[in-house]
C-alpha cells in the first residue's frame, strides 16, 4: 500500500543515515581496496533524499544510491568463492548497502515494504549501514589482525540472523540481536586488545549500545518493559554510528585492505 504522505523523516535518523552514506561507507571503502568515487556519485543524491519531502524526486534519488551499493555488491562477489572468514566479513560488508538501499526507496515514496511501516524501513536503512556495513568491515579487519576466523565471522553471521528475524518474527530476531551482541562485544575485546587507544571508546560504546539493543529485542518478543524506538535512536543509533562505526574506521584505516 502506497501512503505517499509528503512529510519529512525523523532529522536525528537523516543525519545518522547521511554519516553513513557520505563518510563511514566512503572511509571503509579504502579498506576494501574498493574505489570510493563510483559510490559517492549514488550516495550524493541518496543522501539528498533524506532530507526531502516524501515523492517521486525523492525516490528517484533513492533509486540512484540503489545503483551505488549495487556497484558494492559486484565486488563482494569475488570474495564469496574464497572459503575464508574474513573474506565473508568483507562481502557481508559490501552486500548489506544493498538492503539500505531497497528500503530506503521504499521508505522514501511512503510504501509499505514486506508489511513494514515506512518509520520501520527508515530504521533499517540505519541498521544495515551500521550493523550492516560498519560492524562487519571492523569484524574481518579486527579478526585477521588477532587471527581468528571465528571473530570475523560472528557479525556477519548476526546481522544476517536478524535479517532472517525481519521475515520469521520477533523471536528469531532476538536470536539474531544475541548472537550479533556477542560477536561485537568479542570484536570490541579483540580490537582494544590489539590496538587499545580509540578502542577503549568504542568499546565501552558497544558494551551500552549492544545492551540496550538487547533489552529492546527482549521487550519485542515477550511484551517486558523495553525502551522506546525515540529513545533507542538517540542512544543506540548515535552510540553505535558516531562513537562506534565512525571511530573504529577511522582508527583502522592505517591497515592493509582486506
């Protein structure tokens, strides 16, 4: 159903989503070994449509950020025929643009996506940029760092299990929210063991933010006091783009590419 309603989304997720697009995404590209300039010509316009009424124009601005994590998944396909953990962690980076892209076109002409609100598809669009993109770029680079395949894998293997819980239902979301928690705590431990300075932030960022996630999926599933969706983008979603994604990637970039 198209509810085309012409109105603007929440500022705090535009400027959450915008520092993925515009700088998280662009900075961790470098650590790919991926040329940044093709997807910064889709995520300009993209970024654009964040901030513009609902409607054709912002769609079609959408739909060219579409073609840029497109772009990005073309090059995550070499690194799924590498039976290698940190090679998944880096296409599961490159392929998860892809979800934020769909949704947020959805999103930005006021559809309803797979039974899902607009405001829940703007959630995702945050969600994949950050759990997505972010969480399992710092996983494959932290994880060949210290050697451990199973850290780089643990991640992505989360971010996929609540994909899956979006189609299966609040419990297998949960299941996916524990698993991606775990992973990221033992990324955090790893990167702060491996690097220490910035990571210390971060990671006490992770320990907050991954906590609150959990006590909203917990919430979500079986009806417990949980904190608000206002109260969770001003917290998790600001802890973990600003204080997790941005830092950890600025902090890694002095690495090889993966």
């Amino acid at each position: 159903m198209n509810t085309f309603k012409r109105r603007r989304r929440d500022p705090l997720i535009g400027a959450i989503v915008t520092l993925g697009m515009l700088v998280v995404i662009p900075m961790g590209l470098r650590l790919l070994g991926v040329r940044a300039w093709p997807f910064l010509a889709g995520a300009l316009p993209g970024a654009l449509s964040l901030w513009l009424p609902r409607g054709p124009f912002a769609v079609a601005l959408a739909v060219c950020y579409g073609l840029a994590t497109l772009y990005l998944a073309f090059h995550a396909l070499p690194r799924l025929r590498r039976p290698d953990p940190v090679q998944l962690a880096a296409a599961t980076a490159l392929a998860t643009p892809s979800v934020a892209a769909l949704s947020l076109i959805a999103e930005r002409g006021g559809y309803h996506l797979l039974g899902y609100t607009p405001h829940m598809l703007a959630l995702t669009v945050a969600h994949f940029h950050f759990a997505g993109f972010a969480a399992a770029l710092v996983a494959g680079l932290v994880g060949r760092q210290a050697r451990s395949g199973a850290a780089a894998l643990t991640v992505p293997a989360g971010t996929l299990l609540v994909l899956g819980g979006y189609f299966v239902g609040d419990w297998a979301e949960l299941a996916g929210s524990l698993v991606l928690t775990a992973g990221m705590w033992w990324v955090g431990w790893l990167a702060w063991r491996s690097f220490r300075g910035v990571f210390l932030l971060t990671g006490a960022v992770l320990v907050a933010s991954m906590l609150l996630a959990l006590s909203w999926a917990v919430g979500q599933a079986t009806g417990l006091p949980h904190p608000s969706m206002e109260l969770m983008i001003a917290t998790h979603g600001v802890g973990n783009a600003f204080g997790f994604a941005l830092c950890a990637v600025a902090a890694l970039r002095r690495l090889d590419p993966l």
